[in-house]
C-alpha cells in the first residue's frame, strides 16, 4: 500500500492534446516502483489512466542494457528527459502510452537524445486494450455528467413546479374564502329580501292617493332637541333610517324604521342641531350633512362607517340655517353655507378633508337665507336662496344676481323645492300661500291658497301634489288642479310641523314623516 512506501521524488508534466490539458504525474518510491497517473484538467472524475511498474517490467518493456538493472532511478530520469527536452504535445491518448513504452537499445542513446523517433510498440495489443479502457472511462464519465445534469434540471423543475402548486393552492384559498364571504353577504341579502315580501302590504296595483294618508305610529319618545330630521334609503342594505339630533347628548341617533332600532350614535356636536340632510353620489357614495348652533358643520361618510370626512367651523354671526353638497360641478365637489343671519354672505367651501374655504356667494349679503337650492340652467350654476321676504338666484362661481323674486304681500319663505325643472314651489309661512315661480321668466306662475297657518317646510308628492308642515296639521296642494284637497289635522295639538320629508317603506309603500317643535316625528301612511 502506498502509506507503507516512501515517495523518493515526484514529477508532474502539463501536456495539451486537441485544446485539451492534461497532468502526467511520475512517482519513484522507495521499492524502487514507479508510478505513473494522467489527469485531464478541469474534469471530474479527473484520473483517466493510473497505473504502477516495477523497475524490471520497465526495463524490459524498454529494451534498456543489464547495467541499467540495478536501479530505476536511471528509468525516472530516462522519462523526466523524454517529456521536458522533447516537450511532448499528444494527438491523443494513445500517444501519450507509446512514450511512455517506448522502447531503446541502450541507456546511452537514452540519456543522451534530445528528439526521438516514434517506433513500433511491441504490444500493440496491450496499448489498444489501455487505450480503449481510457476511452470507455472517458465515455462513462460523459453519460453521468450528462445525467446529473439531466437530473439537476429535473429536479429545478420539479421544485418550480412545487412552488407553482403552492401559489396556486393559496390563490385557491382566497378565492374560496371570497366566494364564501359573497355567499355570507347574498344569504343575508335573501333572507332580508324574504322578510320584506314576507311582509309586503302595499298593493301595487291601486296607485296610493295621498289624501288618505293617516297616522300610523310615533317614532322617537321626545328624544329630539329640535323638529330637524333626515331620512334615507341605505345604497347597500336597502334599509330604511332616520337620523335625528338626540336632546340628551347632541348626538344624531340613526334608527331603523322598521324596528325602531338605535344602530349609530354619531358624537361630533355640542348644542343644537338645525340642519340634518342626506345626499347621495352617484348612487355609489352617501353621506349624512349637519350644522348646529355653534357654527359646525360635518359631514358623515356613511359608507365608510359614518366616520366624520369633513369638519367645517365658520366664524358667522348668526346660525347657519341650511347647506348643501354639490358633487360634479365643472369636475368638483362642494359644500355650500347659508348666511347667518342678514350682514352674512352664503359661503361656498371644497368638499375634501381639511376643506378650504373657496368663495362668498355674490348676492346674499343683507339676507337671512333659511333654505339654499341647487339650479342649472343654460349651462351655468346657480344657488337658490329662499330668504325672509324675497327669493334670490345668485351665480355660484360669478359674481352676479340673477334674480331677486318678491312680491306683496312680502312672505316668510321656509323651504321650496324644483318644479318641473325651472319651476320653483315654496312655502309662504306668513300669508299662508303656496307659490310656484317661472325661473326663466322671473315671474309668479301659480299661486295657491290654503286653510291653515303658519307654513314651515314643503315636500313634493308623485310630481302633482305639494305636503306643507303648518301650525297643528299639514295641508294637501294640487299643483295641477291648483286647489287645496286636504286638511290632516294633528290630534288637536297647537305644536308646529317644523319638518315633512317623503318616503317609501317596503311593508307601508308611500308614507310621510313630520316632525314638530314638542320633539316628536310621527309617521303617515296611504
């Protein structure tokens, strides 16, 4: 074994054959045994022929004199001349093995030859069956090589592969946990859908006259600080509510009609609320719009929780009895303040957090405005103002009046909406009248008395009739017909109806709610 021989001298020779390199390492050791090991550079496994001689198997395959025999180290040298003077560069393998059994007469013409002419191997055989030893090693080495590469890119794939799976499990996940989520929100759709055809009352066949409408039920317990109220129609549960101003906390408390229910408690004011309007974008956004005695208001984002989006504190005089939101004006969004009272202008800020005030409204100074309306006409903005004694028009971006409507007896106007596009209905709270103003033409168009007193707000009903809040009752207008048909008085009470608003509930079909100054909202129905 080799840890039992000692290595009496080693050489190594770089021999390149067809661009490739190779090591020939020569080892002498102590039995005086000589070891030979070619090596091809930068390939693995590197060793392609590895084999070991005695001195006399040497000597006889190189037909070296008997004086030679007593050492191999003259053998050693005989190879380190032959590979280092001659520097010897292989065709192939099989070469390289003819050198190293060639075969000389005499030691002489070994030591001394500087080139030495390739002679016939007396064993051809054995060198071809070395050389193809060599090959097939060679051969071998390549199919594994080209193995494991073939392995390695196996398994690269099969790890890819892995991973995709992987990805495409969790994505599965989180389309079933969505689907399953969709399935949670259309069942409780469909249930709620259920309950309300379960308890569907109103036949759609008999249009509903709205002189029969009749008291139903009370909605608050004297829970109100003031007669102001809102009510809407959620975009995303299709739920019916009513916000009110709480007298105990200034809270505004949104119920639901059809149980009565508290569902929020919004904090923000500290006294008296005066204005409670809903206003919905575009039927994809809706938001609640509040102002109270101390000259805040806010507005309540109600699909992202009724969280407040904007907070407005205005330094006016007065108490800033009516606004509005203008959504998609000239590519914007707006907030409009009534004056506070008559030194004040209506004001007009950017609907966005932190808003920033914009503009006063030309015209409005001098007028205590207790309503504001939007108005388009010929391609430019107007604000509506109904104010103690004269309705004004003024320009929403330019300064200017457009119009100024009054007539004697000078009236008390409470609240109005659009008729028929450039037509205005309004309450006269003072003379008892109902009025409806041609826009274009800046003119009274119809002028309707009625049997009660002390007209507050005005609602329109199916695009004929006007409801007006009065002193202990409201009153029925046919706009049409031009005529009063209706007197629905309040239980003998003397309390004002300080609000009326429409709506429709799925189990009551057409139904009116007034409030009135003893803080109470009554609920109608046809």
């Amino acid at each position: 074994m080799e840890d039992e021989e000692t290595i009496i001298d080693t050489k190594t020779y770089e021999i390149k054959s067809n661009k490739k390199s190779y090591l020939l390492t020569i080892k002498l050791n102590s039995k005086d045994n000589i070891n030979f090991q070619l090596r091809q550079t930068f390939n693995f496994p590197s060793i392609i022929y590895n084999k070991e001689f005695s001195y006399e198997e040497l000597l006889k395959q190189l037909s070296l004199s008997k004086e030679d025999y007593n050492s191999a180290s003259k053998v050693f040298k005989y190879y380190e001349s032959v590979l280092s003077k001659n520097n010897i560069s292989l065709v192939e393998e099989r070469k390289l093995m003819k050198v190293i059994l060639k075969r000389k007469v005499d030691s002489k013409e070994v030591e001394d030859c500087l080139s030495l002419e390739e002679e016939k191997v007396s064993n051809e055989d054995k060198i071809n069956m070395l050389f193809n030893d060599i090959s097939e090693l060679r051969l071998k080495n390549i199919n594994e090589e080209k193995k494991n590469e073939e392995l390695e890119k196996h398994m690269n794939k099969l790890i890819e592969e892995n991973k995709n799976i992987k990805k495409e499990k969790e994505e599965m996940k989180r389309e079933i946990n969505s689907l399953n989520e969709e399935n949670r929100k259309l069942k409780l759709t469909l249930d709620n859908l259920h309950d309300r055809f379960k308890d569907f009352k109103y036949n759609r066949k008999k249009p509903p006259k709205p002189e029969n409408l009749r008291f139903i039920d009370y909605l608050t317990n004297n829970n109100l600080k003031s007669g102001f109220f809102a009510v809407f129609t959620g975009l995303t549960d299709n739920l019916e509510y009513l916000v009110f101003n709480n007298k105990n906390n200034y809270n505004l408390d949104v119920m639901t009609l059809k149980d009565k229910a508290i569902v929020r408690s919004l904090k923000g004011h500290e006294s008296k609320v005066h204005v409670i309007r809903y206003f919905n974008k575009d039927d994809k956004n809706e938001y609640l719009l509040s102002c109270d005695e101390d000259k805040v208001c806010i507005v309540w984002d109600i699909q992202n929780d009724y969280k407040q989006k904007v907070v407005i504190k205005e330094k006016y005089c007065g108490n800033i009895f009516d606004a509005l939101l203008l959504f998609n004006i000239n590519g914007s969004d707006y907030i409009a303040l009534s004056s506070g009272n008559a030194n004040e202008y209506s004001k007009l800020f950017a609907f966005r957090e932190n808003s920033a005030f914009i503009k006063n409204i030309y015209g409005t100074n001098k007028n205590n405005t207790n309503y504001l309306i939007y108005w388009k006409y010929n391609n430019k903005n107007y604000i509506i103002e109904l104010c103690d004694k004269k309705i004004t028009v003024n320009s929403l971006f330019d300064d200017a009046v457009y119009a100024n409507l009054s007539m004697d007896p000078e009236g008390f106007h409470f609240s109005g909406f659009l008729y028929k596009d450039n037509y205005l209905c309004v309450s006269d709270g003072r003379n008892n009248f109902v009025r409806v103003w041609d826009l274009v033409h800046k003119s009274v168009y119809k002028q309707i008395r009625f049997d009660a007193s002390n007209a507050n707000e005005i609602t329109f009903w199916d695009k004929k009739y006007a409801i007006v809040g009065c002193k202990s009752c409201f009153v029925l207008v046919d706009l049409e017909e031009e005529v009063m048909v209706k007197k629905v008085v309040l239980d003998n009470t003397k309390h004002y109806l300080c609000g009326v608003k429409k709506i429709k509930l799925v189990q009551l079909g057409e139904c009116l709610i007034a409030s009135d100054d003893s803080n109470n909202i009554r609920l109608f129905s046809v």
